[in-house]
C-alpha cells in the first residue's frame, strides 16, 4: 500500500526536471542541436551524448547538461567587426544573439532549477546579457562554461560563494571591467579561462593564492600594468596572457609550468634566469615584446623544451659557439631582434627535425637575410623597402614547398595583367579569384622530405646567370617533351643541364617597365633563400632585357628538380602506392608549414609599400600574410578529406565544415585512411586549425606560427597515442 503512495512523488520530480529542460530549450529559442529532444518519447536522461549536447543524471535530477550551439562562427565575425567597442549596448545583435524577447535574468532563473547541477557548458548560443548574480545559486556547480557568446558587463560578486567550482570557462564574451580580486575565494579553482573579451585593469593578485590552479588563460584582453611573482602557484601548468598590454619585467614562474604564452604584450628589461630552471617546460613564447641583452643559454637545453619563440624583441649581444639544444627543440625563432656574432652549430644545422629562423638579426650568417646598416652599424648597404617588396612577389614563382601542391600566394608581380582565370592548375587546388579577388597558384611537382617517406635528393648546383640559348638547347628549344605543367604564372620544363643536374624551368612574361637590373639584384637576393623544405633557385635569363623595342620580355628561372611526385597523388585511393598513413601526413604537413614560416619570417617581415615612383604600384602588390594561411588551409583540408577537396574547391569546404564537429560527420567526410590510423585528439587540432585557416575574414586566419605550433602540437598527440599503442600490443 506505502509503496503505491510514493510512485506519483517520483514521477513529479521526473517530470519536474523534464519541463526545466524543454524550458531551456525555448529559452534558447529551440536551436538546432535540440531538436532530438522534440520527437524523443523516452527519458531525456537516457539521449545518447553526441558532440553538440549531453545530459546526464543521477537518481531523478540532472547534474550534466552540455549544449553547443551554431553560432560560434557568426559570433567570432561579429567580435572582429566590433573589435573597439566595450559592449553590445545592451541590445540584440540581428542572426547572431537570441532575439530580443530573451531574457538572460529569466533564462538563469529556470538554470538555477536544475538543483543538482554539477557541470553546465552552454556554449556557441546566442547567449546575450550581463551575467546575473543569481547564477550563484547553482552552488553545486563543479564546471561552468559559456564560452563564444555575447554576455558583457561585471562579473556577478556573488560568485565568490561557488567554492565548488574547478573550471570557469567564459572565453569569447564581452565582458568590459576588471578582473574581481576575489578569485582566491574559489580556492578548488582548477581551470580559469576568461580569454578573447574586453577585459581592462591589472592581473588580479588574488590568483597567485590559488595553490590549485592548473590553467590561466587571459589571452586577448586589455589588461594593462604589472605581472606579479607566479611562482606561488604550484600547481600551474599554462600560462596565457597573449595580446595584453602588460608591460613589466617578466616575474618568476613556478617550477612545474609547462606552456607559457605572453607575447604581443610590452614586457621589458632581461629574460629571467631562473626560466633556464623550468624542467617541464615545453613551450615558452616570448615574442613581440621589449626584452632586451642576450637569452639565457639554459633555455635552449631545457630537458623537454620544444618550442622556443623570442623572435621581435630587442635581444642584443651574441650567442655562445658551444650553446647546446635540447633533444626535444623542434621549433626556435630569435628572428628581428639585434643579435649579433656566428650562429651556434645546433642552431645553424639544417635537419627535419629541427626548425630554425633567425632572420632580421645582424649574425654573420648566409641563408637567411640579415639587417645591415646603422641597424647593425656595419655601415653595409640595405636594401630598400620597394626592392624587398618587389622580390617577395616572386617568391611564389621560386619556391616549391615540400609535397604539396604549393603554398604561396601569387598576385600578379611582374606578369602581364591579362590571362585566363579559368586555365587549368596543374596537381592544385582550385584558384579562389573569385572570392579572394585575386589570383592564386598552388604550385605543384614538390619533394618528399619526410623521415617516413624521404628519398634522396640530388646535390644543388651554383646560383648563376643563363643564356637563353643554353636554355633553348637542355628544353630542345621548349619542345612538348619537356614540358610538364603550367599555370596562370606561366609554363614549366624539364631540362638536363650540361653538369648532369635535372631542373625546372619556368617561363614568365615580364611587364615592360620593369627595371632589368633592379629584377637581377632581388633574383640574387632570392637565389640566398635556403631552408631544408624549399626548392632552390640556380638561376635565370631574361630574353629581350637588354633591347629597346616593344616586345614584351621573357623571364626565364631556373630552379631545383625534384623526381618525387606530388603529395595528391598520395593521398588519392587510386594511387598507385598505399595513401599515406595520418602521421605520414602531418609530419608532411609540418615541413610545409616550417617552409612557408621561414619564408614569412625571412623576408616579408621587411615589407613596406613601393617608394619608387617610377615603378606601377600594382606590379609588386604586397602578397598577404594571411591569403598564405588561406592557401595553405585547403591544403590541410585536402589532406583531411583527400583529393575531393581541390576538385570540388572552397563551396564544399563551406558546405561540409559542419561534418567536422561529430563523429558521424567526421565519418561521412574524413579520408578513411586518416580515420583508421589517427588518435582523435590529434585530429580534432587538426581540424581546428584547418577551419581557422579558412575563415572568410582575413583577420581571424591564424599566424603561420599558430598553424607550425598546432600541427606539432597534433604530432606529439599523435606519437604519443602510438607510443602507448604500441606499449599495450607488447605487454
């Protein structure tokens, strides 16, 4: 009889916490992530999890709701356009916040329902409103995450009540003031990741007294003045403070910190010593600040240092000849600073497994281009910043990048104006003119240089200038036989030269304005550009230079053959050989990237707009930074999904980035041989830098840092996972 009496009771509750959810879900104006639950006749708490929602339960009450929403993209546009101002105004924003009958105060209040709520993530929905203090009442909260939507304002002070809290994550908010000194109060605060707002005032004090704290980051914010001593907290492992405006000496760190983040900001004075003392640290980048004198030798030979990133200070003095790097030091950039002397021979050696730039110094060093003049006060010659510019839009006609169908962005430097849009790409992905505005080439026929897949190359021969004739005769005067492609940048041919070497040689046809001899001086400075991933130039002739009439020039360059084939064919199922695996294709991936960072690092840095009035402006239009990060974008997504993506171009890469975000899409879009042999956590990076590398708007694209550092991040997932893989098949 007492039995019967208590089952209407349970039912309530059941159905109690059934009627909050489909509250949320009209709260949040019934997103699509949701609607599941509209034709699902059972227990919302047995839904099956996917990648956009998660409920779980306990008893008859909820204590896990996950949902992610569809405007993550929208909302990261939207931030960039209102990048000066502090808030919303207090407004909707028309397809990118909930409309404006959401009421984010009623929204918490049917929140704060869920009673037994332990872990909420709400993120990507259109969330707009400052944060309302009753949030606190939701004192079970273990984790909480907003992150990538539209709240602004303070944060509620009645948060310091929710000690239960491990993870608060609000990045990609609006929120406008001061950090609160009050976080100490949330003293089993694990994870704080407050990123990518409008933050303002000074790193909160209160923090250092969170022995728990794992994570910082407070990256793209505006938060101003002194870095206080970190070395209290000893539980630290990441530090982000990028793109601040913090401007101190840099404080100690704690002795377990393995990735510290704080370039783009205005540190000053000597790096530290004591960060020669890090063991753990892996990777530090201290770019784009004000440090000044010599690095500590000790940070280069840290036991498990991998990236080291120092580049763009006023670093000054030389390193020491006998300056040892550590085993695991696959990436350094000491590049734009003053440094001065040899380069150290760990830094100097060219290997796959080591990246190295440091151009834009003043090092007795030939393969990447160093500053000269009153900046070094060597009183040598410079060259101007016109001539520089002028030479970088032939780069993308030099240099073949490593395996791939090509990286580097063409615009026109030097070619006639008129050509066919629509011509053929050899081995390339699609020309995107039409979207970008410009035309673009992604070259084809590069070498394998991975450790997996590498096959010898021949010795490269001099730089030097060749005769027309000459070329005419080792092409058996530019006969079919010898040619192997060609593009919107002219045609290309396989030649034997009379030392037995192969070359390509690529024919393209000059403005007549161009001057010959300032063509010859930025031909040299290229032929100086060397780097284990990019195919050298030997040289040139120019056909018709030296006449006065009106035909148009020819350029003709010279430059290194490489017999390997090109990465598509590799990936294709029809390939002749097994596609390669998804570690072959990173470490690939990585080499291409390291290229084109180079590249980027040794002399676009330099550039500035034409001063030579005699030249036309729009013959040596600046190639954009990230219009590479573009480029290179599709070449990861190719790598993804396989050779579809060049043939189907930009609109399938529009249409199916959503297929990224579950494992259901992953398994319609993804290349099956990148799903049968790739850890999902490496993919997942893989994946994410792919899509920012693709983004529409410009300035959301990563840096070629970013990408080189994502990639190597996925690698070291990926090792690591058949590392252990390969422990458990043994034991």
């Amino acid at each position: 009889m007492f039995m019967f009496m208590f089952i209407p009771i349970t039912h309530e509750l059941q159905e109690a916490q059934t009627q909050v959810l489909f509250q949320i879900r009209k709260h949040l104006e019934y997103p699509t992530s949701l609607q599941i639950w509209r034709n699902y006749n059972y227990d919302l708490c047995s839904l099956p999890s996917s990648s956009h929602t998660s409920i779980k339960c306990e008893g008859n009450s909820v204590t896990e709701l996950k949902i992610i929403g569809d405007k993550a993209y929208n909302v990261r546009v939207d931030k960039n356009k209102h990048k000066n101002k502090n808030n919303l105004n207090g407004f909707a924003v028309s397809n990118l916040t909930l409309s404006p009958n959401f009421s984010v105060d009623s929204f918490v209040t049917t929140l704060t329902r869920l009673t037994s709520l332990r872990v909420l993530s709400l993120v990507s929905l259109g969330i707009w409103g400052p944060l309302p203090n009753k949030i606190h009442r939701l004192s079970h909260l273990q984790v909480l995450d907003l992150s990538s939507n539209f709240l602004f304002g303070s944060f509620p002070p009645r948060m310091v009540t929710m000690v239960n809290l491990h993870t608060l994550s609000l990045d990609g908010n609006y929120f406008n003031a001061t950090i609160p000194n009050w976080f100490n109060s949330l003293s089993n605060l694990n994870v704080l990741t407050l990123k990518n707002n409008h933050l303002i005032g000074s790193f909160p004090s209160s923090l250092c007294k969170i022995k728990s704290l794992n994570v910082i980051s407070l990256s793209q914010n505006e938060l101003s003045g002194e870095l206080p001593d970190l070395s209290a907290l000893t539980s630290l492992h990441v530090l982000d403070l990028r793109e601040n405006h913090l401007d101190s000496k840099l404080p100690l760190m704690p002795k377990t910190v393995v990735t510290v983040l704080l370039s783009k900001n205005s540190f000053s004075g000597e790096i530290p010593s004591e960060l020669g003392e890090l063991k753990r640290l892996q990777h530090l980048d201290l770019s784009s600040n004000y440090l000044s004198k010599i690095p500590p030798n000790a940070l280069f030979s840290l036991p498990n240092i991998s990236y080291l990133n120092l580049a763009s200070n006023v670093l000054s003095g030389s390193l020491p000849n006998k300056l040892r790097c550590g085993n695991k030091l696959g990436f350094v950039d000491i590049s734009n600073n003053k440094l001065n002397g040899a380069l150290p021979s760990c830094l100097a050696g060219t290997s796959d497994r080591r990246v190295v730039t440091y151009g834009g110094n003043c090092l007795s060093a030939d393969f990447q281009p160093q500053r000269r003049g009153s900046y070094c006060n060597s009183g040598l010659k410079k060259f101007s910043a016109w001539e520089i510019a002028a030479a970088v839009g032939i780069i993308s006609v030099v240099v073949l990048v490593i395996l791939a169908s090509g990286v580097l962005l063409y615009r026109q430097c030097y070619l006639k104006e008129t050509y066919d849009e629509h011509e053929e790409l050899p081995k390339a992905v699609q020309d995107s003119s039409t979207t970008t505005g410009v035309s673009t080439e992604f070259l084809a026929s590069a070498r394998f240089i991975s450790r997996v897949v590498k096959i010898g190359t021949q010795a490269t021969p001099f730089y030097r200038q060749f005769s027309t004739e000459e070329l005419k005769e080792v092409t058996k005067n530019f006969d079919l036989s010898t040619y192997i492609g060609e593009g919107s940048i002219g045609k290309l041919y396989k030649a034997k030269l009379d030392n037995g070497s192969y070359a390509v040689i690529r024919s393209v046809a000059l403005l007549k304005k161009c001057s010959i001899q300032n063509l010859k001086i930025r031909l040299d400075l290229l032929s100086k550009l060397q780097h284990p991933n990019l195919v050298s130039l030997l040289g040139y002739s120019i056909d018709g230079g030296g006449q006065d009439d009106s035909s148009i020039p020819k350029l003709y360059l010279v430059y290194e053959y490489v017999p390997n084939g090109d990465y598509r064919s590799r990936l294709s199922e029809f390939s002749p050989e097994k596609p390669l695996k998804w570690s072959d294709r990173l470490a690939i991936l990585i080499g291409v990237a390291k290229a084109v960072h180079h590249l980027h690092t040794s002399v676009i840095p330099e550039i500035e707009k034409p001063e030579a009035k005699e030249e036309n402006p729009y013959s040596c239009e600046r190639t954009k930074l990230d219009d590479d990060v573009y480029n290179f974008g599709f070449i990861l997504f190719e790598s993804l999904v396989g050779p579809i993506a060049s043939e189907k171009g930009e609109a399938f890469f529009l249409n199916e980035k959503a297929s990224f975000d579950s494992h259901d899409g992953r398994r319609k879009i993804v290349d099956p041989m990148v799903l049968t042999t790739c850890n999902q956590e490496s993919l997942s990076i893989a994946i994410s830098i792919t899509t920012k590398c693709i983004s529409p708007e410009s300035s959301l694209r990563p840096s070629f840092e970013d990408v080189l550092w994502n990639l190597q991040y996925a690698a070291q997932v990926q090792a690591t996972a058949e590392a252990e893989q390969r422990s458990d098949s043994t034991s």
